[in-house]
C-alpha cells in the first residue's frame, strides 16, 4: 500500500487548545508518568475526532505494531456483535450447540445452560480462567478442554475473567462462518477504518485465540475507540450497529464493589466500565483503549508496566477535569513545552559504565548448562562502538549488535521464532560484570541480561521487566569454550 494512501486514512490532527485542552494538562500528566516511573511506549489522545496529541517513548515508533494482549478481547467481541447483526448468530445460542463433537457425554446443567451472552460477559459459571487448562490440552483442540471444565455457577451470576470464554468466542465464529477471526473483520471492521497488516496469535488448531495475540499500531487502537464513541458509524457510514455498541459497552454484570478500583465497575461484552462514565478495553501490561464519552475522547496508550491503575489515576487527575466544551486560547509558551516534552520521551539504555579493562578475558564462546529458555551458546566479541553476539538455540543462530550505552534497532526471531524488530544496548555493572538490554519493540517486554565473569565461567542472570505474578528471574551458567 502506498504511503499516499496510508496517509489518507489517518486520523486528523488538531491542536489541544483548538479541541478544548489545555497543554499544560497533557504536559503535567506526562510529568506524573515520569514521577512514577510508569514505562509507556505510546499515548494517544483524541478530542472531538482529532488527534490533538501523541508521543513515542522512543526506542518505540508510530510506525510498529505492538502486542495488545486482552485488548484483543473488544475487537474478539465486536466481531460477534457483528455476527448477530447479520444474523448469523444469537447471543441466546447455547455454546455446546456450536461443539456436538467436544461435548461431553454427560452434559451438566450449567453447562448446557451457557450462552453466547455468557461468554462475552465473563459470567459463564466457572470458578477461574480455563486458559491454562486449553493450553494444557495435549490434542491442540482447546474448545473440547474448555468445555470438560466443570461448570460450578450457574452462567451470568458469577463473574471470572475468563480468556478460554474469549478463544471459545472465535471458535464459534470459525465454525459459523468458515473464517478466521481476522478474515471476518478485515473487510467489516479493520478496511473501513484503515487497519492494514494486523496479526493475530492462532490456536494449535489454527484458529485466532481471540482473547489475546493481536498486535496494532496505537494508531489504530484510537480509530477503534474513536469508532466506538460514534456510536459505530465511521465517515458517514454504519460500521457497528448502535445497539451493540451500547449494549457491549454498559454494564451486564458486576465485578465488585465499585470504590477507587476501575477493574470493580463492572463489565460489558468484553468492555470494562470505568470511573467518570467512560469504558475501555485493556489488555496486560499497560495496553489501553480509553472511551470518555462524557468528554468526547478517546484515549490510546502501549506500555510495559505493572501497575495499570496508576495510568488511570494520572488521566482521571490530569487530563478528564482539563477538559471544556469549546475552544481556549493558545497559549504559545505552554505549546512550545509540551512540544519540547513529547520530542524528548525516551527510554534511555542504561549507562553505568562504557568500557571494562577485562573485555578482551570477557570475549569468547560458552557452552551454556540446560535450560528452559533452550540456548546451546553464547558468543560475544567488543570493538570500539558496540558488542557482537551469536546465541544459538534449537532454532538456529541469533546475531545481535548491542550498542555501547546507546541502542541499536535490529530484527531478531529470538522470541518464539517471530521475527521482530528489537533495540539492544550493554553496559558495565563493574569490570566483571556486563548488563545486557534487550526491549522486543512490537511488545511490552524487556529482557535485562545481566552476565558474570567467574574464571572460565559465566553466570547469567535474566530479568524480565512485567510477568504474569512475581516478577520471573531466570539463572543459568556457561562454561568458555577453548578457541579453535
């Protein structure tokens, strides 16, 4: 696709003050970013359908994609309230009528009494996620393992975030419509607002695991939710029935009890309801799709952080009150600022020290000891700019250029086997000890590799910046080769 045409379908840009924000507001939120150490990648915000700011925490660039994680779970969904539009589906269809083969012999009656409306609720009976049963299925087919879970509420009473609910959704899509997921919502979705080039994760089976493993550029995560606060028209056309969007984006069964907690407000169709009357979809780690219709914006953010309340705090405290309903004065020396602050966001490779006297002992190959990861050796060479390194694992050999204190953008299919793009810089702890940085920038994952000289040996120690539960450190030891 040409870039003419790329640059046709973006959204219009617009100055806050135009739109009714002050940019001293954007300039304190992004201030309360930096004072609490939030790692954001990217941050959109829209008024009134223009673009009134965005910023790059630079390794990270407009032009990426990045791994939206349960953010998939609303597009998962407006697929389905696609569907029903056409009539293809019921919200009412019983699940297992969709599964006569993976159904059980003895079909229970909560059970059998899951629906569609179930699923995209998160209310279907079980106590927790099915997903690390599916995953576990050793035959790869993942709607047979959801539905042999037990069922011990009846559906709709009980709320449990359920991402197997989400995968089952796609399924049933699949087996309705002979089509991926993606298949049905390039043409209905994703080509009327301009996504190109989208990915999703599939299944063992091949089917799109829905509820997570769609990656997007921020761009298009603000289009989504701008066609959203349209009530699902977009340039004059009807994209999303009206009802739906309604229907998916107002509460259909509580969570909690409400309080300062925007995960306690309640739940759509795939849709979390937040404080202040406004809704988003999220996903793991700080992936965001921020719907205030109350303000007319949207909000887009990628991120690689833990704390995801803290981001909501600082939009509820800095950007929401700034917001009025007509234009204000510009005011040049607040605009100069915030454009000086968004030219300047970056996450910098850590500098501890450029050199160590022991780099040339440090170099060479090593025979790494088992380990979950599956690498075989490491092999690392310094010159003046930069540190060469050759990993080798079951899938092949891995080269990457480290830049000395500063990134170099490379791509590597380290991770899974994807070829991604990734920025890699080294730095010195002490003369013996040399930290590696490694940020995959299509995800929200930073890997700190940090190594240690012990004679002929060398202890790795591997930091992972987010994880599901306490914060993963994987060790592990190589042996130097002799040199042939």
């Amino acid at each position: 696709m040409s870039l003419n045409v790329k640059n046709e379908l973006a959204l219009p840009r617009s100055t806050p003050e135009a739109q009714g924000l002050p940019s001293s507001a954007i300039v304190a939120f992004l201030g309360a970013v930096e004072t609490h150490n939030l790692e954001l990648h990217s941050f959109m915000l829209l008024r009134n359908g223009f673009v009134v700011t965005e910023g790059w925490w630079n390794p990270y660039v407009a032009e990426l994609p990045h791994l939206l994680f349960s953010l998939s779970k609303s597009f998962t969904s407006t697929a389905i309230g696609l569907a029903v539009s056409e009539g293809i589906l019921s919200l009412d269809d019983q699940v297992i009528s969709f599964f006569p083969d993976e159904t059980p012999d003895e079909v229970l009656p909560n059970l059998s009494a899951m629906q569609i409306r179930h699923l995209l609720m998160m209310g279907t009976g079980h106590a927790q996620d099915t997903l690390g049963s599916l995953r576990k299925n050793e035959n790869g087919n993942w709607a047979e393992a959801f539905l042999q879970q037990p069922v011990e509420h009846a559906p709709g009473t009980n709320f449990v975030y359920n991402s197997g609910a989400t995968y089952m959704l796609s399924a049933i899509l699949h087996k309705v419509t002979g089509q991926s997921l993606m298949d049905y919502l390039q043409p209905r979705l994703l080509d009327p607002l301009g996504i190109y080039h989208a990915t999703w994760e599939t299944c063992p089976r091949g089917i799109h695991a829905g509820g997570w493993g769609l990656s997007l550029t921020t761009e298009s995560i603000a289009k989504f939710g701008q066609l959203y606060l349209q009530q699902g028209i977009w340039n004059g056309d009807r994209i999303i029935p009206e009802a739906w969007v309604a229907e998916a984006t107002s509460k259909q069964i509580s969570n909690g009890d409400g309080g300062e907690s925007d995960w306690a407000q309640g739940y759509g169709y795939q849709f979390w309801s937040c404080r202040h009357d406004a809704y988003r979809g999220d996903g793991a780690f700080g992936q965001f799709c921020i719907v205030m219709p109350q303000q007319n914006a949207v909000i887009a953010i990628t991120a690689g952080l833990n704390n995801m309340q803290a981001v909501l705090d600082a939009i509820w405290t800095h950007l929401l009150p700034a917001m009025v309903p007509t234009p204000l004065p510009y005011l040049e020396e607040s605009a100069i600022e915030l454009a000086e602050r968004l030219q300047q966001l970056c996450l910098q490779p850590p500098q501890l020290g450029v050199s160590s006297p022991q780099e040339t002992a440090f170099a060479g190959q090593y025979q790494l000891e088992e380990n979950s990861l599956r690498w075989d050796t490491f092999t690392i060479r310094f010159d003046e700019g930069e540190a060469s390194i050759q990993l080798r694992d079951q899938i092949g050999d891995h080269h990457f250029r480290c830049g000395r204190g500063a990134w170099i953008e490379q791509k590597s299919s380290l991770n899974q086997g994807l070829e991604q793009q990734v920025a890699v810089s080294f730095t010195w702890r002490d003369p013996d000890t040399l930290e590696l940085t490694v940020r995959y920038l299509e995800t929200p994952f930073c890997h700190t590799v940090v190594c240690r000289s012990e004679g002929t040996q060398l202890t790795f120690e591997i930091i992972l910046n987010v994880s599901f539960g306490p914060q993963e450190t994987l060790l592990m030891r190589g042996e130097r080769l002799l040199e042939q």
